[in-house]
C-alpha cells in the first residue's frame, strides 16, 4: 500500500514513560517507543494498520491535514 504522509507528533510522556508518536488525522492512531525514531516506525506502522483497516470497513479515509516537505 503506498500510504499518503500524514503529519506525526512526537512528544515525551511522562506518564507512560515513553516517547509518543500521534497521527492527529487518523483517530486513536498513536504509539510509543524508547526514543523518539522508535516511537515514529511504530506509528508508521500503526498508520498502515489503521487506513486498511478503514479501506476494508468502509470508513473514509482522512486526506493528511498538511502538506510535508520531502528530500
């Protein structure tokens, strides 16, 4: 699947003790990890998770809110 680039948060977490990567376009798509690089390749896969799952319920599926600059 060649999934759109969706603006990702990455914040520290005092609470869980862990970076947090968050996808505001995406509900309730956000994942953790021991450093901030971790916590995005494992949102990155939580992004993928998450459109499938929307494509094969018949959810919409959000456009990204922004447009990101790419090398």
């Amino acid at each position: 699947m060649n999934a759109p680039t969706y603006p990702i948060n990455v914040f520290w977490s005092a609470e869980d003790g862990a970076w947090v990567a968050d996808v505001p376009d995406l509900p309730f798509c956000s994942a953790t990890g021991d450093t901030p690089h971790d916590a995005v390749a494992e949102v990155e896969v939580a992004i993928e998770a998450w459109l499938e799952a929307a494509q094969s319920s018949g959810r919409p599926v959000p456009a990204p809110s922004a447009r990101l600059a790419r090398a």
